[in-house]
C-alpha cells in the first residue's frame, strides 16, 4: 500500500482533501493567504500574498497573478513536483524523487532545514532535512502544513513531523512552549507508545494534527481547545475538557460511541475536522460556531450555547433538508468556520460561516448555513437561487482558511472566497461569493496593477516622555530573549512584580519581538515599550490565566507608553468562543497609555472597566479582521477620561461608551483630536447602556467608512449632556443615529432593579461634515495604504443620512443639530415613501434597525424639542424621498435646512402627527411640487407656522392633510364618463414597485397590473384621482384574475380611509368582482364597500396583498344607479 508515491494524496492545512485511496497526489493546495497549484509538467504555480516568501518565487512581493516556483537557490523553475500543501504562510511540495521541499515563514522551524526564527524564512525552496538533521528526507508520500508545523507521511507509513511543539502538534510527546524541532521527530504510537504505522493520510488544523490508517480509524494529536481531537469528554458546564495531548489519541466513534471507523478520508480545518465514511455520509467535530459541523443546530451563530459550539464527538453531516446525512461524498475540506465536499456526480458542496463568500453559493456576506450548500458559478447573473449553473466536473479540489480552490475535467481551475492578497488570481482584491476562473498560467505574466503600498504611520510626536528620576527594569536582565519564538512570559512578569515590589518603576522592554500570555501590571507600574519593540500574543490559551494580554485589575497609577507595538495574533483564535483582549483593565485609577501601538485583537483591542482618571493619548489600533465585537477602544463604567489624538482602525466600532450594569456609570469624558477608520460606528454610546451617562465632551473626530455619531440609550439607561463638535466622515454609512429603545436585556439588571426603558435628553450636535457612500471598508483602507487591509470587510452597505427615534410612551428630549452637510448618493425609489415604519422597540439598535427610512435626510419619531438649524443635505442622484420626515414630534425646529433637488411628487418636509412646529429661513429646491406637507387634525395642524421661507419653487409652500390622505401629487386623474361613473384603466395607474403592467400570453393585447414574485405578500401598490360631480355613496367593481387559493385578494383605499380587504368572486378566470370588506377573517362574511364621497376630487390605493392578483380595471359608480359591468361595460379586455 506504501510502495507507490503517486498513489497518495497530499494534506494541505486548514483544509485540503486527503485519502488513503485516492487516485491522484494533490495538487492543489490553498493556504491562509495563497494559493499553489501544481501543472501537468510538475512546475509549481502560486499567487496571493508573500511577506514571507511563501509564494516561493525569489522575493517578498505579493501577487494577484500566478507567478512560477523557483527552482533552488533560484535557478530554474522548481520541477518534477507531484503534490503540494499550503499552510499559513509556508508551502511544501514532494518531488518524484520522495524529497520534501518548503519555502516561507520558518519561525518555529516549520521549513525543518535546520534554521528557525523571525529572520529565518526563505523566498525559495528549500530541503527538508532527514531525522537527526543528517541529510534530506526521503521517501515521501504525503505531506500537509499547519500553522508553525509540518508533517510527512513516509512510504512504511510512518508519520514525521517538524516545526513547533507549542501545543503537542508533533506529536512526539513534547507539549512545551519553548521546544520545537527544526527537522522531522517521528510521531508516537497511540499513546505514545511505539511509533505510529500504517499511516495512509494526514492533515494539520492550526494547533492539531489528525491521521486516517489503514484500518479506517482516526487519531489526532496537540491542541483540544474546541474538542478537535475527538475525545469526547465535556465538563459539567458543556464545554469540551481540554485534554490536550502530545500524542496519538483515537478518534471516538459518532456521540462518543465507540471508536470512529470506516473512514476513507480526512481534513482538518482551524479548529475543526471533517472525515467521509465508506458509505460515502461525512462526519465533523470540534469548533462549531459558524455552523461549519454541517450538524443543522447552527442555523443563527449569534445564538446557542456551548453544547453546539464545541463538539468534542463526531456527528453526522446531514443533507441539504437538514433531516437525512449528507450522501455520496468523495472528499472533504475545512477552513476556518468553513467546510467543503465533492460529491460522487463531481459537484461541491459547502456549509458555514460564509465572511469572503467562502461558501460559493452566491450568499450575502457574513451569513452562515449550518447544512449543505450547493455550489455554483457566477456567469449566470448575479445573486443567490437556483438560476445559476452549477460547478461541475470537479475532480480535485482544495480549501484554505477563507478560500478554495477546484480543478474541473477540462483542467480549468476554479477559485471563490477571500481575496484581499489577491488569492483568487484577481487584482481587484474584492471577494467573490461564486467560482471564478482562474487565467491560465504564463511564463511571463502580464504585470499585475499596482497597489498603494501600506501607507507608513502618519509622524507622532510622543506625548509620554519617561520621568529621569524613575526607576527601570529591563525585561532582558530577568532572562527575556526577544526572539519572538521563546516565551518571555515569565521573564516580562518578573520584571514587573520586581518593580512593583519596589514601589514603582519602569518595566522597559527594548528593541525585540517578546512572546507572551497574561501580562499583569500592579500599581506603580510603567510599561514602557522601546521604538522597534513589540509583544507578541501567544497562540496558547494556557498561558493566559487572565483574557487580555495586558491586564491589570484593582491597580493604581498603571501605564502602557512608549512607540512599540502589542500584537494579539487574533486571527489564531476562533470568532465566537474564547478569545484574547490586548488591555483589558478593571476598577483601576490612574490609568496612562500613551503612543503605543495594538493590533491584531482577538476581541475588543482595548477594555476599560470601571476605570478612572484614565488619560489614552497617541495611541493607534489597528485591528480590521473580521470577527465579531473586534472593536477599538471599549469603555464600560469609566469615570474623568481623556482620549486623545489617537487613530483607530477597526473591524468593528472605533472609539464605543458603553455600561452592563447599573454600577457602570460612565461620566465626564474628553474624546479630542481623533481619528478612525471603521464601518462601524466612529464614536458610538451604547450599545449596551445599563447606568447612567453623562457629561461626555466629542470634538475634532475624522473618519472614514464609519457611522459617524451613534447614541443609544436601550437598556434603561439616563443618557444626558452630550456634546459632539467638529466631525468629519468620508464615505460613511451614516451621519447621526439617535435611539431610544426598550431592549431591556435581563440580566443587565441586578435583582429587585425595576425594568424599564431610560432616557435621552440634552444632545447637541454641531460642525458635522458627512460624504455618504457604499463603497466597502476594505477599498476605503486600500486607498488610504492601511496595513493589513486585505483582511478588511468587503461587503456594501445602503447609505442612511440617519434618525432620532424614541418610543412612544418614552420619548426623545431636546436634540439640537447645527452647522451640518450631508452628501447623500441618493438613489431611493417611490416605494420607500409609503414604507411604514416598524417600532421595533427591543430589536439591537443599529442604521438598519428600520430598514429603508421614507427620507433620505433625516427621520424623527416620537421626540420632543428638535432643533434642526443651517442643515444641508445634498444628494448626488435623484431620490424622490422627502429630505425630512418627522412623525409624532412636538415642539420642532426647523431653522435653515436646505435641499438640493426635490421630487414633484412628494413635499420637501413631511410632518406627520407634529404639533407646534416652525419651520423658517429654507429654501425650496427647483422641482418640488409641495415644500411642506403636513398630516394631522386640528388644531395641532394650526400650530404647523411656515416663515421667512424661500418657496418661489414649490408650487404649494403648505399642504395640511387629513390621517391617511395620500401623500404623492400629480396623480393620474380619471374623470366621469357619465354622471356618477368613473372607470379606470388599471395601466394607467400610478405603480409602486414591485406592482408592475403585465399582459397574458394568449391575449397580449390585454394589459394588467399584478405582483409577479412569488412571496411578495403586502408588497406594491397602485394610486390614482378621480373626480366626481355628485355626492352621494359609492360602491366599487374590478375586474381581476386569481390564479389560485393564493392570489385571490387585494387591498382598496379610498382618499386615505381604511383599507378594504376584497377576496375574488372565482379562481382561474377573468371576472368582475364587487369590492367587499373581509368581516374578522374570511370565513365570517364579507360586506359590500361603500364609500360615501363628496363632488370633487379623490385619492384611490389599490396594494397588493397575495403576488399574482391581476386586476385590468376598476370601476366606481354611484350605489343608486342600476349598474351591472357584464351588461353596462363592454370592451374585448371583458369578454
């Protein structure tokens, strides 16, 4: 079975298919950032990112091209390869002649040619030396890379491995932060006893390895922080035990039973596993937050508990209904909260967190499915559905972290999922949620485009300058290396304690790279960090005892300072779970963090709880990566703070108040001088708000992509006297947000605490500047150089100007907004005027938290004492929409606010239910029919004033509407066609999408309106005048069509008044209907329409309530005439 090298397929990381019977070496492989593939020649392709040479072509370049694998020492191209893996930034490849070469990062020795360090990685290929370091190793017939390790299965198939011993990867009885091997250790037996035979396939995971025999069992070895070693034991509290282990464990069986056999093939994604049974069904386990188990329970990742988090058993895949196990699988692959299958018929499937579009199934971003999905290509339209042909064909494929790879009959190569290094071959560094080819290879490749290198940190002038009386203790004298690779834990806390113990000092850290957990900082202590220093996070949960890597708690008179940098290596823990904060501070005094640099969090990259005189200055975030809560800087309950010239880039908000429980008062802020880069919120309270807030000072804040101003008051929170001053937004999401809601969640509230909804009151907001647009958060951060940006969120967001929004019962008081400029894309439609707007009072309060509002400006609701002074909103594209829309307002001011264009059809400033309103000194813009309409009874709408207004544009500076009278002018006005008759084309209505004119294919002569998308319920509509000569009462007909049980209703409103609910006379044929009012559901009876109506003018609404209701024509006649349609009205259309 082990005699034949080509008979064996390889294991890349973080995913790539293996088996012991597979037919072909893998040749493909697709790593955290790259990709490489393998051509028909044995040369070797890759393309992606390269900050550490992985890429294998001589240099340090990254590439969105393929570029050619050099040959050693750069002669040539590298030649005879038969199977490649990718890990996380290191590439091996077996050549024919047995011998493992590897090129890229080498820090923990993971190339095994002997070297290791920060400084050790190599840009070309290199020998994997043989056991002992003495000569190459030899007679390889598989291989796969992790994320600082590498394994090679030999043709006796025995198991090597090489690289870091962190977590027991090696699986040579060795767990220890401070050993690793720079050449192949043989793995242990199950155990560790004897050696481990009969190997036919290997996969690596970041901190764990797995192994298929050739008796159809599994073991695994190394890290089992999410239950990926298939052990099976829980804790009482759920979670699986961390049973880690150095050696060769077995796999259990599916829930614990037994022993895991009949296994054919196995991967090994981050933290989680996949295996394909003889009986082609697939089983998973460990790590299930983003549903990538395939087990159907994760439908929603934001909910659940533990025990469908972490699986530490395998359980079935099941199919695509959820119910029966996934059938007919050939191979599988996992990435990081993703996993893929290739079904017997050559077709994909996928399932999981779908971030990059890493599911390929045409799925929003940042979605997940926890069953199935099938696969397909994007040159069938656009979107998601079954329109689009299916990727087939597939006869290799490969997953990395956040993308894939597949390999068709033809030999087209296939590629979906992140590209933010231009992984996917395409120098647009956009995602792409559907496969798209791959250009073929060249042996001089076009030169790819240029990016904007990362842009340097803009120039700082240090605000912290070290006392010279101070004491110093230099980590280097208490045993710390700074070689990034041994762990400086115990050195860097010595040094602390020491100075601690002396009442005070500076822990100085110079020049180096320092690899830590827990960091914990005691009163009197400076953490200074030299220029060219930095603190590197461990990847090792055990050493931290605490979840920040700087953290101090109780302390008094604490600093972090210096030009250094603290990495928190965040992309090495999962989303959901556990996950590592770089400052996380509680109940100190006395805080200073001044000019020092944090990056790369696994969760909030700095948290302050219940901390006070707390001065952050000069101090840069940088943390884009996509994860859930990766915000900037967090404070919960902090009291005298000063936040201070500081850039913050964030994949979540930059710069966030916020208060979970009524003793997390937040008062007296400073926030000054800042800036940020996010598509989150830029300064946002909220959004938990438990205790009071108040007395918080923002000004001078500029920032790009984000929400510009979000206050929140939601968990019962008094929220007052707020001031926000000179900010700056470029292609932002939103201007201003304000929310009162009644969230309310339990247990922020301690027992016998009344639960209720809080307050808002005393917000002023002035010198705002905002440029509204939809462009990603990853192109913003590419055109502005920012490091890292490839990681960046790559989805579009719809622009919203913003709300002020309280609840009925509990409203918004006093808002002033003054000196503000909104440029707004536009691009709104008709229908979103008519949108009614959902309370929503306990939903998570965000610019979505209504949908799409009816103006394009701004939208106040339930609010006393608005003021709204020299407000400008510009719009760059038509937008019918109002610039203003106020609903139940009291005590409104509208000084100086201007538009710039304007729809005939709808007013400038809708005011609905407002009372002691004032609008004055604004200007109509040309083409508005209607600069104010306002909608209500007297005498609140006698105490609507219009003055000193500009309206030479608006046709009616005033329209003072009854409740419910349609708002839109310059509708289509039918006249009598006989005293007391009015018949309307229904064609000739004025149509509110997704309402639309349709004809019938047997006479398309004849025109109607109707829904034609299915489950468009309570969507569309249609309006129209008429004019009548007589009063009296009137009774209406249509004409209609019903095509089944559920398309057989529709609604009918007349001037604004309640909407009749008409059921069809018949199914399945053209007839007159009598319009009647359903009577408490439709099985109670139905009463004839009537409506009685004055001489003159009058509003008629037809809404779609069931799609596929077709009406041609409606008729409104006078109850007294003898009327009948069949008899009285004919035409072809009725025949």
């Amino acid at each position: 079975m082990f005699s034949n090298p080509y008979m064996m397929i390889a294991a890349a990381v973080l995913a790539t298919v293996s088996s012991a019977r597979a037919e072909s070496p893998q040749r493909l492989a697709a790593g955290w950032r790259h990709s490489v593939v393998v051509d028909e020649r044995g040369g070797v392709w890759s393309w992606g990112e390269n900050r550490l040479g992985q890429l294998g072509d001589g240099s340090f370049n990254a590439s969105p091209l393929p570029v050619a694998v050099r040959g050693p020492g750069g002669e040539g191209r590298l030649a005879d390869v038969v199977a490649v893996s990718a890990g996380t930034h290191h590439t091996l490849a077996i050549l024919r002649d047995g011998t493992v070469w590897a090129w890229g990062n080498n820090a923990f020795g993971q190339l095994g040619n002997g070297a290791w360090g920060l400084q050790a990685h190599s840009n070309l290929p290199v020998p994997v030396l043989g056991p002992a370091g003495k000569g190459v190793l030899r007679g390889a017939v598989a291989v796969a890379a992790g994320w600082d390790h590498s394994v090679a299965i030999l043709q006796d198939g025995t198991v090597w491995a090489w690289g870091s011993s962190c977590h027991g990867q090696l699986g040579d009885g060795v767990r220890d932060s401070n050993r690793w091997s720079t050449h192949p250790v043989q793995v242990l037996g199950l155990g560790g006893q004897g050696r481990l035979q009969r190997v036919g396939a290997v996969a690596c995971g970041i901190h764990h390895t797995i192994a298929l025999l050739d008796d159809g069992t599994v073991c695994a070895w190394g890290g089992n922080w999410e239950g990926q070693l298939g052990v099976g034991a829980r804790r009482q509290s759920g979670r699986p035990e961390t049973r880690h282990s150095p050696t060769a464990v077995q796999v259990l069986g599916i829930g614990g039973d037994g022993i895991l056999r009949q296994v054919k093939a196995i991967a090994a994604g981050v933290f989680h596993n996949l295996a394909v049974l003889e009986d082609g069904t697939a089983v998973a386990w460990g790590y299930n937050g983003g549903g990538q188990l395939g087990e159907g329970t994760r439908a929603n990742f934001w909910e659940g508990n533990a025990n469908v988090r972490q699986v530490p058993a395998p359980v079935r895949v099941v199919g695509p209904d959820g119910q029966a196990a996934l059938e007919k699988v050939a191979a599988v692959a996992a990435g990081y909260e993703i996993s893929w299958a290739r079904i017997d018929d050559g077709t994909l499937r996928s399932w999981g967190w779908n971030v990059f579009g890493e599911l390929g199934a045409g799925l929003p971003l940042g979605v997940n499915r926890d069953r199935p999905q099938l696969i397909r290509r994007g040159d069938g339209g656009d979107g998601e559905g079954g329109d689009q042909p299916l990727l087939g064909d597939i006869v290799e494929f490969a997953g990395g972290v956040r993308h894939a790879l597949a390999r068709d009959a033809k030999g087209r190569i296939w590629a979906w999922g992140h590209n933010g290094f231009g992984q996917l071959a395409l120098a647009d560094l956009m995602d792409r949620t559907f496969p798209v080819q791959v250009p073929e290879f060249s042996e001089s490749p076009a030169k790819p485009p240029q990016t904007r290198p990362a842009g340097k940190p803009r120039r700082r002038t240090l605000h912290d300058q070290l006392p010279g009386d101070a004491r110093r203790f230099n980590v280097r004298d208490y045993g710390a290396t700074g070689d990034g690779v041994h762990l400086d834990m115990p050195a860097i806390q010595a040094a602390v304690d020491a100075a601690c113990a002396a009442g005070g000092g500076i822990v100085l850290l110079p020049p180096g790279v320092y690899r830590t957990g827990t960091v914990r900082l005691n009163s009197g202590v400076q953490l200074h960090l030299d220029e060219g220093a930095t603190i590197l996070g461990s990847t090792n949960r055990t050493h931290y005892p605490q979840q920040g890597l700087i953290y101090a708690d109780g302390a008094r008179n604490i600093a972090v300072t210096g030009p250094g940098v603290i990495d928190g290596q965040g992309q090495a823990f999962t989303s959901r779970a556990w996950r590592v904060q770089i400052l996380y501070l509680n109940d100190c005094d006395g805080v200073n963090v001044c000019d020092v640099t944090t990056r790369n969090s696994g969760s909030w990259t700095q948290h302050y709880i219940r901390c006070r005189n707390l001065s952050i200055r000069g101090a840069t975030v940088n943390s884009p990566r996509p994860g859930r809560n990766n915000d900037g800087i967090d404070l919960s309950g902090c009291e005298d703070v000063l936040i201070e010239d500081c850039t913050v880039i964030s994949d979540d908000d930059a710069i966030v108040v916020k208060s979970q429980s009524s003793d997390r008062v937040n008062r007296n802020y400073r926030v000054l001088n800042n800036r940020v880069f996010t598509y989150r919120g830029a300064i946002k309270l909220g959004t938990e708000t438990r205790a009071p807030y108040a007395n918080l000072v923002v000004r001078n804040l500029e920032g790009w992509g984000p929400k510009a101003i979000e206050i929140y008051s939601v968990d019962g929170t008094e929220l007052e006297n707020v001031e926000i001053e000179g900010v700056r937004a470029h292609d932002a999401q939103a201007a201003i947000l304000i929310r009162l809601g009644a969230r309310l969640r339990p247990h922020y509230f301690q027992q016998g605490e009344p639960i209720a909804p809080g307050s808002l009151r005393g917000v002023r907001i002035k010198d705002v500047q905002v440029e509204l647009s939809d462009k990603s958060y990853r192109e913003i951060l590419l055109e502005h150089g920012i490091d890292n940006a490839g990681v960046a969120d790559c989805r579009r967001y719809p622009p919203r100007a913003g709300f002020i929004s309280g609840l009925p019962e509990h409203r918004i008081e006093d808002v002033r907004i003054e000196n503000v400029s909104i440029r707004h894309p536009g691009g709104g439609r008709e229908t979103d005027v008519f949108r009614s707007v959902p309370e929503r009072p306990d939903a998570y309060p965000s610019s979505s938290i209504f949908g799409q509002l009816p103006a394009y400006g701004l939208y106040c609701r339930h609010a006393d004492g608005i003021q709204l002074r020299n407000v400008t909103i510009r719009t760059e594209n038509a937008d019918p929409r109002p610039m203003l829309v106020c609903d139940d307002v009291k005590n409104l001011l509208v000084d100086r606010m201007n538009a710039t264009a304007a729809s005939p059809r709808f007013p400038v400033i809708w005011l609905i239910g407002v009372d002691d309103a004032v609008i004055e000194n604004c200007t109509a813009p040309q083409g508005a029919e209607v600069f104010v309409a306002a909608t209500g009874t007297a005498p609140a709408l006698d105490r609507i004033r219009l003055q000193a207004n500009d309206t030479r544009h608006a046709a009616t500076p005033l329209r003072r509407l009854a409740p419910g009278e349609l708002i839109a002018s310059g509708l289509p006005l039918f006249r009598e066609t006989s005293p007391g008759l009015v018949v309307m084309e229904a064609d000739q209505l004025w149509l509110v999408e997704p309402m639309a004119v349709q004809t019938d294919a047997e006479r398309p002569s004849d025109r109607h309106i109707a829904v034609a998308t299915p489950g468009s319920r309570e969507q569309g509509g249609a309006y129209g005048r008429f004019e009548i000569s007589t009063p009296g009462e009137y009774v209406l007909w249509a004409r209609t069509f019903g095509p089944s049980a559920e398309s057989d209703s529709f609604y009918v409103s007349i001037d604004g008044g309640p909407p009749s609910l008409s059921d069809l006379d018949q199914l399945g044929a053209w007839h007159w209907t009598a319009v009647r009012n359903r009577i408490e559901g439709k099985s109670a009876g139905r009463a004839r329409t009537v409506v009685p109506l004055e001489a003159g003018r009058h509003t008629i609404q037809i809404r779609n309530r069931e799609s596929g209701t077709r009406i041609a024509k409606v008729v409104i006649v006078r109850k007294d005439l003898p009327f009948d349609p069949e008899r009285d009205l004919s035409s072809p259309s009725w025949q």
